[in-house]
C-alpha cells in the first residue's frame, strides 16, 4: 500500500511517459482504497489501531475514490467525460 503510494508520487515527479500525472494520480487512489479495504479485512492492527475502523475506512475510500475520480476528469482529454460537470461550470461562470 505504501509502496503504491510512492510508486504514485515518483511517477508524478519524474514525469516519465505521457498521462503519467493521470497514473501517478490513480495509484495513489488505488493504494488508499487498498488501504481502505486491508483495514476491512484485517481484524486486529493491535497498537496501530488509533481511530475507530469505521473512520479509517470512510476517511479512506471517500478520499481515494474522490482522488481516483478526479484523476480521471482531469484536463485536458479526460478519460471519464462528466456532462453535468460541463453544465456547472458553465453555470457558476457566466
């Protein structure tokens, strides 16, 4: 989970390959909703277990699925096309 999140964070540093912002972007959204469904699953953290396990994982799959989404939406060519996003924007500038 770390190490995507890294892996994320290099990829969008170094830009590396076309789309690599959008990548990068993704697979820190990835390792957040992994992050998400690992404290799910995973029973007992023991010391690690600070917050309750129903902050984590909404704290968690809200924020990497909110990330995801808007990696997606990015401009410019956005790989998921929103119409109503349009429509808002247009709305709140004229």
């Amino acid at each position: 989970m770390i190490s995507a999140a890294g892996v994320g964070l290099l990829i969008v540093a170094l830009d590396p390959f076309a789309e690599a912002f959008r990548i990068g972007i993704i697979l820190i959204g990835a390792a957040l909703i992994a992050g998400a469904v690992l404290r799910w699953v995973v029973p007992s953290v023991g010391m690690l277990a600070v917050r309750s396990r129903f902050t984590d994982l909404v704290t968690y799959g809200l924020m990497g699925t909110l990330i995801v989404l808007l990696a997606l939406v990015a401009q410019p060519k956005p790989w998921l096309d929103v119409p109503i996003l349009e429509d808002a924007v247009r709305f709140t500038i004229r």
